[in-house]
C-alpha cells in the first residue's frame, strides 16, 4: 500500500506493518519517518533491532540469514536495511521477493532506501512490497507545499507567525528542509510558544539560500577557482568572520589527509568512504581532489592555515583573507599556485 508522507501517523495509529519502504532523497523528511515507525514499534515492545548496509560487497543471503535467526528466539525485532543507492540490484530483489513470500514471525522490516527510479516502480520486487506492506515515497517540497510544510513545523513547535513571516523564512532557507527545521528551533530557543514577527525572523534566521562555507568548500572541491574566488569574496563582504571559513578549509583538508592515508594502507575506497561519512553527493568529488591534490599539496594547505590562523589572532602581519584567497587557489590547482609564489 502506497501512503503520502502526511498520512503515516494515521496508519501506525491503526497497527504496525510487516514491511516498509520509505524512499527518496530528501534526508530530513525520510528520518523523521523512520524514527515515527522506530518510537511506534518500541511502544508495541519491539524493543531489538537489526542494522544491514547495503554497499557493494553486502551479501543479500545476510537478510535470510537474520531474518530466520530472529524467529529462532521469538522476539520481536526490527530489521533495518539502508540501501543508499536505491536500488536493490538482481540479488536484492531475489532476496526481498523471498522475505515478502515466507514473512517471519513478530518481525517488522524497514528498508530506507535512496529514490527509486521510475523504472523500478514496476519490478517485481517493488510491487510485492507494494503488497505486503506500506511504501512512502518522498519527493522535494516546492512552492505552496513547501510553505505547508514550514507553517505546520512552526506550530508543532508552539510557533506562529504571519503570512510574511512564513514567506521571509521559506525564501531565506531556499527549499532546504534541515536549514528551515533548524531555524524554526533556533526561533522556538530564542522566544519559546509565541508569535514571532516578520522582524524577529529576519534578525535570527541565517540566509541559507546565498554563499555559505558548505557552498564554498563545494567549489573547492570541484576545482572551480573562479567560483570559488566569487564566494570567498561574496562571504567576506556578508561579512563572514574569516575563522569560519578557515575551519572548513582546516576540517577538509585533514579529512582529504585521513582518507589518502587509508587507502595507500590498501583499504577499499567505498568502505574508507563509509567510514569517513562521504555519502554519494560528495564521492565523485573527493575522489577527484585525492587524485589532484599529492600529500605534499595537503600538508601544505595546513601550513598555509595556520598562517592564516597567526593572522587572525594578531600573532602575524598580513591580511587573512589573503591568505584564504590563496588557500583555495592551492586547493582547486596547485599549478596555478606555484607560479604565485
């Protein structure tokens, strides 16, 4: 059975489902799901749970295996399978084809899955999903849902405000759902169950829609200089405080040490990436700049930090913000940098 996202709390009220997928990429929305159906199911004395990761080298004989353990000892459990990629593979829908056809006792599956492509919708293995338990896919908010969205967050959290209110915080987090959740907590911190103006929010809530460090580090990452320049300057002139940004700079750079360091050890890229919590958005990236950038150019950056670390606190002369200038230039071509100096 397919649900709206909307429509969850109606159906754990009625009783739990032996399975569940919940799909998509928005983060926010899929974890707040998953944790409705986690605090529904404990409530109901599910108290066990069982975590599978699906990567490449999983092995789907896994899900029969745990799921044929569970019914040994008859308690009730919950088996939690991530599948990031969203897709299952010919392997998966084998195994989840065989799971739905033979359900084990007192045991709910819930798969968190990334968006499933269309054609998928269709397969075998989505339609017995479809009918053995509750499928929720999740799409981006936009425009009139969007605004929905943040009106009936802001009252969840003993909030109101005005229509230009609604707008001003809708238009300053640009659609991001985690940004706005964050505000609207910040809002609920700063003045507690009331109404807050258009002013207060104004005031409070960052501007996610224009250049922040995350948006920065980005273009770093993809080698886009003359990007990367622009939102150095356009932070500088929104009047970023330059330990900000060299923290991002000091943070990547260590990580980019870290995850070269392990796989020189041999370790498997996908596993060092799993361990250094590089999800899909930001692989294709990293990959690209361990290639581009040698353990001399990284050692290098955080030798440059620190001199930019010096500068802010008044222990050298210079101007920091040049010193970041030339950070990201040695960051997106360490060829261009060298004829700098």
């Amino acid at each position: 059975m397919r649900l709206k996202v909307e429509q969850l709390p109606n159906a754990l009220q009625k009783g739990l489902s032996p399975v569940y997928l919940l799909t998509g990429d928005e983060p926010l929305q899929l974890g707040e799901l998953a944790d409705a159906i986690r605090k529904s199911a404990r409530d109901q004395s599910y108290g066990n749970r069982e975590i599978l990761a699906v990567d490449k080298n999983f092995n789907w004989n896994e899900l029969a295996f745990v799921s044929d353990s569970l019914s040994i000892f008859a308690e009730k459990r919950i088996i939690e399978l991530r599948i990031p990629s969203g897709s299952p593979g010919v392997e998966g829908a084998k195994a989840l084809l065989a799971y739905c056809n033979r359900l084990p006792d007192e045991t709910i599956l819930l798969i968190v899955a990334g968006k499933i492509a269309s054609s998928s919708i269709k397969s075998r293995w989505f339609e017995a999903l479809d009918k053995t338990g509750i499928i929720i896919q999740v799409w981006p908010l936009e425009g009139a849902d969007f605004i929905k969205w943040i009106q009936l967050r802001l009252q969840k959290r003993g909030l109101q405000s005005d229509a230009q209110g609604v707008q001003l915080l809708a238009s300053r987090v640009e659609g991001n759902l985690l940004a706005a959740a964050q505000e609207i907590e910040k809002l609920y911190v700063l003045y507690g169950d009331n109404f807050v103006s258009a002013t207060q929010i104004y005031d409070v809530v960052v501007d996610s829609s224009r250049y922040d460090v995350f948006k920065l580090m980005d273009t770093v990452l993809a080698a886009d200089l003359s990007k990367t320049i622009k939102i150095l300057s356009g932070l500088k002139a929104e009047g970023t405080v330059a330990p900000i940004v060299l923290w991002a700079f000091t943070r990547d750079a260590r990580l980019l040490i870290q995850i070269k360091l392990a796989l020189a050890k041999g370790q498997n890229k996908d596993l060092v990436f799993k361990n250094y919590q590089i999800w899909d958005k930001r692989k294709q990236s990293i990959s690209q700049t361990i290639t581009r950038l040698t353990d001399r150019n990284l050692r290098q950056i955080l030798i440059i930090c620190a001199k930019a670390d010096r500068q802010i606190k008044g222990q050298e002369s210079g101007d920091a913000w040049e010193t970041l200038y030339s950070i990201c230039v040695l960051f997106c071509n360490p060829a261009v940098y060298a004829e700098l100096i």
